[in-house]
C-alpha cells in the first residue's frame, strides 16, 4: 500500500505565480501518477478541497477545518482510495489543553493547531488501520512537545493492537527533542525513511520554499554532503512496528521548474501485515 503526506500549501492570494490556482492540478497529479492509497495533506483551505474532490474522482476523504470545526481556516484531511479502502470510522482534536473544543490553541502556538484520525479497512486483506494526520505549530515549542505527547495518547487510546500511520509536517528536523520523542520507543513507532528496505529516494529535505536555484543544486549534486543537511526535513511518515516499509522517497517532480507546493510529498510503500 501506498502512502503519502503532502503539505499542498494554502491557498494564498500572496503567492503570486505559486497561488493555488496554477498548482492545483500539478499536486492533484503527482498524487494519481503514484498511485497513493491513503494520504494526510496539510494547509488545506474548503475551496482546496472542493477542488481536490473534481480532480481526484477516485478519492474520498475525511476532515474538518481547524478554526470552527467546519469550513473555516486549515484543515488536515486523510484521503483514500474508495476502490480499495473504505472508512470505518474518523475523528477531530485539537492540539491544546481542550483537545474536543473546536478552534483551541494550546500552549506557546501561534496557530490553532489539529489533528485527524481515520480507521481505515483494506478490502482484499480485511486488515483495518488508523491514520493520523497532523501539522505541528511551527513557532512554540512547547505547543510542539505537548501537541506530540496528545497524538501519541491518543494514538495509545484509539489503536490498540491494529497498525497505524502517524504523518505529517511537524515542523521538526531529526535531531530534535520531538522527533527523538515519537521515534523514542522502536518497538512501538519507526520513522518510514529509517527502516525501508531499498535505499531512500529523492533530497534529504521536503521544504523548499520554492526556491528552485537551492533545490537543483542539492538534488543534482550527489557527491555534495550539502545534500544531507536536515535543513527543511520536516516532513514524515512514521509507521506502527513492525511494519514493513518496502520503499520510501521524497518527490522533487516539478513540471519546468514549477513545483504543486513549497513542500516536496513523502511517499512510502508499507505492507500492513
């Protein structure tokens, strides 16, 4: 099964020739092309939404907006392929000391910060399993901490024995005390790119901020150690143990020099069991 977390970028009128509405079917592609199973987008607007529903037919999805609870503000929805994936049951919280009251910010945030669950059924091997999608604030760190240790409870709560997927932009690179928290206990949950069995593929780095000049130097350059700078790692997937992880990438597709987002997707192929 393919799986994928893509921070698409907002929709924002600021951006200039990388607004939404000239990337849309760029991220809506790589999103087909690769064939993704299940996939956590974050910085997803209503109307992003709306749109992702005409130019993904094969997909459904589940989720609310972090504002209300409804249409207003980010959303952090899971898609799945209906063909092959049907939704049992799914969920909202909010990273804050009222993790049910929609629109709370916790802690040291600038933003309001959430999270969404869904418990998924494979079809063919009638295995089920959670997917939790989420995006970290980006300042506050103890919002970061504290908003981590909330998705592991509830992770603890909700799963028991069946796999799951934690993804992702969590606004922290790997040598930090939040990555070292989730990934702290292996026999529990691993970072995808850590335990795959083909070597990783693609930069070292998800954010790139569309600068293009910095992204082909790093990504044209092998033999540069500048290619593996954590600078910008933020993005992950992390799966239940011991689940298999087959391959994992970073996906720098960009039509001409343009890029669907200021994030590059995470894919990874697991076997559920």
């Amino acid at each position: 099964m393919k799986v994928m977390t893509f921070n698409i970028r907002q929709d924002n009128g600021l951006d200039g020739v990388n607004n939404w509405s000239h990337r849309k079917e760029m991220a809506a592609s790589m999103i087909n092309f690769h064939d993704v199973d299940v996939l956590g987008l974050q910085e997803v607007f209503y109307n992003q939404l709306t749109d992702l529903e005409s130019l993904l037919p094969d997909y459904q999805w589940t989720g609310v907006c972090r504002e209300d609870g409804k249409k207003k503000g980010e959303a952090v929805p899971v898609f799945y392929k209906a063909s092959r994936i049907v939704l049992l049951d799914s969920g909202n919280f909010w990273l804050s000391e009222t993790p049910g009251v929609p629109g709370s910010k916790g802690w040291d945030a600038d933003c309001i910060r959430m999270c969404t669950w869904a418990r998924l059924l494979e079809k063919e091997s009638g295995i089920e399993f959670y997917m939790f999608n989420t995006h970290l604030d980006h300042i506050g760190e103890m919002a970061q901490i504290k908003g981590s240790e909330l998705i592991l409870q509830t992770i603890k709560q909700l799963v028991g024995q069946n796999p799951f997927i934690l993804c992702g932009d969590f606004n922290v690179t790997p040598e930090t005390d939040v990555y070292r928290m989730i990934t702290a206990d292996p026999s529990a949950i691993q970072d995808s790119g850590k335990v795959c069995q083909f070597p990783h593929h693609g930069p070292e780095f998800t954010c790139h901020d569309y600068q293009v000049g910095e992204l082909m130097t790093l990504t044209e350059s092998s033999q540069d150690d500048s290619k593996n700078d954590p600078k910008g790692l933020i993005d992950y997937i992390f799966v239940s143990s011991p689940m298999k992880v087959i391959r994992h990438g970073t996906l720098s597709d960009h039509w001409g020099g343009r890029f669907p987002s200021d994030h590059m997707p995470v894919l990874t192929q697991i076997v559920l069991g």
